[in-house]
C-alpha cells in the first residue's frame, strides 16, 4: 500500500547537524524533561545562556518536538497492552485518510504506524481489560468503514519500552 498521508502526520524533513554539546543536552533532557537549564549547563559544563540557546535551537529546527510526561499504564487502568495489525478493505487515498483520521478519534490507540507488508498499519492499543478490549474491537474499531482484516496480539509482558534516542 502506498504511504497515505493525513493532516496530522508529520512531513520526513533532513537531519540537523548535531554536535556533541547537543546531543548531551538532549540525552539530558530525554531522561529528564522537567531538568532545568541550570542543571544542564552544569552537567555539560557551559553557561546557562548557550544552553538555553541551544534548546531553543533544537526546538525551532523540530529536533524537540514536545516534552511528556510518561504515564504508569497500570495505575491509571490501561494494563491490557494490544498490538493490532490492520488491513483495508480498499487502498484509495480517500479511504486511506479517513481511517486515519478515524484512529485519531479512538482513545484506546495510543499509536498508528502505517506499515508494509501483509498489513497496512500498525495499532496500540491501551485498554483496562480484556472485556474493554472486546467492547474496543467489536463496537469501535470493527465499526470502522473500510475494515478489512484484524489480527490482535496480547502483549504478555513488557521487555523493553522507552521513548529516548541514543547515540
């Protein structure tokens, strides 16, 4: 299936050149977005007023896209971890952008890769349990227009999730 775009999808755009102060700053800020500009001149040994320039620098150039704050799934009743592959029915553009923006509606999907292979995209989903799972398939997604196949994998156990890049 041919990459479908929608309005929300952020554009591929060239690398930033990245010097090794940068990338100390943004490991720091990875693993701490609440880190103030203060404590990072003083890890990376420079002023606060380079840092600060920096940061904002890597802001404007889209390499700092948002700072989160990371939710423990289990404490706010979303344990169920579901990867959901999902084909269509039809692959028009038209049909491709209004399942997309459908999926921006659809609380429980905390993620969408459009994907090769087999299958067209790529959900996870974040339910309480498996009975909301249910109620999630069978009256929210399989609703969906254009719904071809859906094949759901439970996660078992977590082995591995982060959300920072290292260099």
């Amino acid at each position: 299936m041919a990459k479908i775009t929608a309005p929300k999808e952020q554009s591929a755009s060239p690398a930033v050149s990245l010097d090794k102060m940068d990338l100390s700053i943004l490991k720091l800020l990875q693993q701490n977005a609440r880190i103030t500009v203060k404590e990072i001149a003083a890890e990376v040994h420079l002023s606060t007023t380079p840092v600060h320039e920096r940061i904002k620098r890597l802001e404007q150039n889209g390499v700092i896209t948002q700072y989160a704050t990371l939710v423990d799934k289990n404490k706010v009743n979303r344990a169920l971890m579901v990867i959901c592959y999902v084909s269509l029915k039809e692959h028009s553009k038209n049909a491709g952008v209004k399942f997309i923006k459908s999926i921006h509606e659809l609380n429980e999907v905390i993620e969408c890769y459009n994907i090769s292979g087999e299958f067209d995209f790529m959900l996870k989903v974040a339910c309480a349990d498996m009975n909301s799972y249910y109620d999630f398939h069978v009256n929210k997604l399989s609703q969906m227009d254009n719904m071809g196949n859906v094949q759901s994998v439970f996660v078992m156990g977590v082995i591995k999730e982060t959300h920072q890049l290292v260099w």
